[in-house]
C-alpha cells in the first residue's frame, strides 16, 4: 500500500460551527446557536501530530463555520503554526469589518500573528447577514497590508451579486493591478442544499439553457479534493476531502483523530479503490458505471457541482453493491492511469515519501 500514498499538502480545520451568519444553503450548517468547536489545546495537537508525521505539510487552513468567533484563540493558532514553519489561510465571511479603521486593526493583528493568506465569502446569502460594506472594508485593508487576499463569491442563475458587480466599485480600482498576483477573484464555490432552492435552479435552467449553472468547479473531472488534504471537523471527525457534501456522506470520513493517529487515519484510505478511483477518473464516470450496469437511465450530471455528483454515487446503496460486484473490470486501467497521475502530482507539489529516516 505504501507505494500508492500521497502524503497531505494541507491541514484544514473546519474550527468551529458556530456562524455569525445562517445562510439557507450552508453546507455545514453552520449558524450563530451552534457552540461546536475545536480547542485551542486539540488544534495545537494537530498541528504538532502532523508537522511531525508528514513532513510535506505545507499550510493550515482555518474555516468553519465562522472562524473569527474563536477570539484570541484563532491569533494563538495562528502564531503557533507559524513557529511550526507552516503557512497559514483563514476563511472568513467579515463580520468583523464593520468599518475601515476596525478592519485594519483586526487585518493588522493577524499580520503580525504570521498570517499568509485571507479568503472573503460573499454572495446573496452571506449578504443577507454581512453586509457588502463589510467585504470591501476587509479587502481594502489586506490589500494594504500586502497579504494575499481571495474573494469567493456564491454564483449560480439565482444570484443577483458578481464579481463584475464587485469589480466596479470604485474603491477597488486602485487594486486592480494586483488581481491575479495578490488579489483573487473567484466565482464560486456553492450549491443548493435545500429541496427549495434546487427544484428552483432545476426550473430556470429548463427555462434557459443557454444560462447554465456556475460551479468552481464545473470543468473538473476528477476529483481534486482527495489526497491533498487532512480535514479535521470540531467533533475531531477526520475526512478524506473539504468537499460540499463531505458531512452528508459517512464514506469520507475516516474516524476519530482522538482514537488514532493523523497519519494512521490518512493513510488507511488508499486501501480504498474507490477513493483511488474518485481521484483518478472522478464522481461523473463512476455514476455512469454504475447506472449502466444497473440499465438504467444516466442523470445528466452536465448541471452538476462535482460533490453533488459524487454524493448520487453514496445515497444510493445499489450503486455501491455494483460497484463491490464489478470494479475488477476497471482496475487495472485505473491503477496505471493512477499511478501516472500520482508522479505527476508529486512533481507539482515537490512531494517525496514521507518516512522518517
């Protein structure tokens, strides 16, 4: 098994699940009633466990839920994985940034805490609890503070918010020259998660054809969330990807990081064909397997966030009786495919075998 392991590149805490915000279509359904979290104690844990197994861990992503309700403790967490010699990002939706100067106070701290990067949600739902002016206070002063600023922005046919909207604010238009370098925008990363707001998107889209769903991920095949990741959820849920359904779907999580070990945890999942098969093919193809070997119609998937797909896949036990009856048919070809994609990435990432000499 050894020799199919890809070790990690990024330590992710989803922190906490408590939210300033209560979007409809939270994937994890976060809100401000929520107290689930990580500890500072179990987050220094973490940090240190995996340091200390994989010796490829480059950076550690703080999200949630609402990562800025952990207070002091997010600056400690910060401060302690920049002495571990690891980058660091958080995601935030800036409730924080209420005006310019507290914005810069706040972006200033987090400077001088080590923090690398900033990711900014927005869109019509996070708006409806942050307010626009928040996002451009926030973006302003980690622009001046010269960190790497991203803004994800929730796109499909029902938004009415863009970054063409937010790119005409006159008050960016000093920072233009540094989109792509350090500034990032990006049309984003949601789905629907009620029954509502899906059959809504379902009746525009027949409506219009001509005006197809936007995904981040809408050219992706494969599935680019496994193998690169160690996701630790505030119940210390490890899981092998950060992907939109992750919590819906008992299949990637991988187990208590209380009970083993990060490493023994991670590297157990390429035992996993499947995963293999998920990382080298992606969700789309092994639906398609799988519905026309039960002779059934294949969905069209075209519409599709990739983590939708790949959860048609899981909720439907007769997709995974097929799947055990008949992957033999596919391995071998899979496992080259594999194997090539494998060098491939560990050129891009400069990955070598992590065992300690």
């Amino acid at each position: 098994m050894k020799e199919l392991i890809i070790p990690p590149v990024n330590l992710t805490f989803i922190a906490t699940n408590k939210c300033t915000a209560a979007c409809k279509n939270c994937c994890f359904s976060c809100n401000p009633k929520n107290k689930d979290r990580l500890t500072l104690s179990d987050m220094k844990q973490y940090v240190t466990q995996s340091v200390e197994e994989f010796n490829t861990i480059k950076i550690l992503v703080i999200t949630g839920g609402e990562c800025f309700t952990l207070g002091k403790d997010l600056d400690k967490i910060i401060q302690f994985a920049n002495k571990k010699g690891l980058k660091t990002r958080v995601v935030t939706n800036a409730y924080w940034a209420k005006s310019l100067e507290k914005a810069h106070l706040i972006v200033n701290q987090l400077v001088d805490d080590g923090l690398d990067e900033i990711n900014y949600s927005t869109g019509d739902e996070h708006q409806v609890w942050v307010p626009y002016e928040n996002i451009i206070n926030a973006v302003i002063s980690s622009l001046e503070s010269r960190l790497a600023t991203v803004v994800n922005i929730e796109s499909s046919n029902l938004s009415d918010f863009s970054s063409k909207i937010f790119l005409k604010d006159s008050r960016l238009e000093k920072y233009k020259h540094l989109i792509n370098k350090k500034f990032f925008l990006i049309d984003g990363m949601w789905m629907p998660f009620l029954k509502s707001t899906e059959l809504k998107l379902k009746s525009l889209n027949e409506e219009n054809e001509k005006k197809p769903l936007i995904y981040l991920q809408k050219n992706e095949k494969r599935c680019t969330s496994l193998f690169y990741a160690i996701t630790i959820t505030p119940n210390n849920q490890v899981y092998s990807c950060c992907g939109m359904t992750l919590l819906y779907n008992s299949y990637l999580r991988l187990g208590n990081a209380q009970k083993y070990s990060l490493k023994t945890l991670y590297e157990y999942q390429f035992k996993d064909f499947l995963k293999i098969w998920l990382f080298t093919e992606g969700p789309e193809k092994i639906l398609t397997f799988c519905y026309q070997k039960r002779k059934i119609n294949v969905n069209d998937t075209s519409k599709m966030h990739i983590c939708q797909i790949c959860f048609e896949i899981f909720r439907d036990k007769e997709n995974i009786s097929i799947l055990q009856k008949n992957y033999s048919e596919i391995y071998t070809n899979v496992m080259i495919k594999y194997n090539l994609l494998k060098e491939k990435y560990n050129k891009t990432f400069n990955l070598q075998n992590d065992e300690k000499k």
